[in-house]
C-alpha cells in the first residue's frame, strides 16, 4: 500500500487490514468433504501426490500433506474423485493460493482452481 493510498483511507474514513488480520478472501462458501484428489505439479521434477481433501467449494479446495514443496504461486493439476486404475480422470489446472504450517510437520494448502472439478 503506498503513502497516498494510507491518506486517502485514512481521509475517507475506509478500513484496511492490520499487519497480521486475516481478511476473508472467499468467494463461495465451503463443504467439508473428504475426497480423494491427485494433485500433480505443472513442473515434472516435483512427484504427484494423493490426498484427502479437508473441504471443497465450487472453485477451491484445501487440503493437508507432509510435502514441503508446496508455495503460493505452485501450479498444479488436480484430479478429483481420484480413483486408482480407472480410465476415466478430468485434471484442471489450478494455483497455490495459501500454505498452512500445521502441527506434526503437516502443511494444509488452499488451491485456486481455474475451472471446477
């Protein structure tokens, strides 16, 4: 935010966000479902992982992983209702939009799809 961005705020009696505050930044509510998903990064040197999802929403979804190689801005393919050995899978492309420390060395992501799965 630049100077004259904190003055106009400030002079129009607007809020802004406090170093540390969450703003809510959902667009859609979500449903707690857990789901099997196949998360494959765009770049080919990193491996695919299998994961539970912890919620879902028509254009987003969060789950947790012991995989540290996850950062805000990762692209990714996610496959949704994964199911080993079956032929038919849909991927879309989405977007790392949070990474969670989480406790036992977990990390809880928040990916962006770019079209519903």
């Amino acid at each position: 935010m630049s100077a004259c961005d904190f003055c106009t705020q400030l002079a129009y009696g607007m809020s802004f966000p406090m170093p540390g505050e969450n703003k809510e930044q959902r667009s859609s509510q979500r449903t707690v479902l857990q789901q099997v998903i196949r998360i494959r990064p765009f770049n080919p040197e990193l491996p695919p992982e299998y994961c539970t999802t912890v919620n879902l929403s028509p254009d987003g979804l969060y789950f947790t992983t012991t995989a540290a190689h996850y950062a805000i801005g990762t692209n990714v393919y996610v496959t949704g209702d994964f199911q080993p050995g079956s032929p038919i899978h849909r991927a879309v492309a989405g977007a790392v939009v949070r990474v969670d420390k989480l406790e036992d060395n977990r990390f809880g992501i928040a990916i962006q799809l770019l079209t519903g799965i």
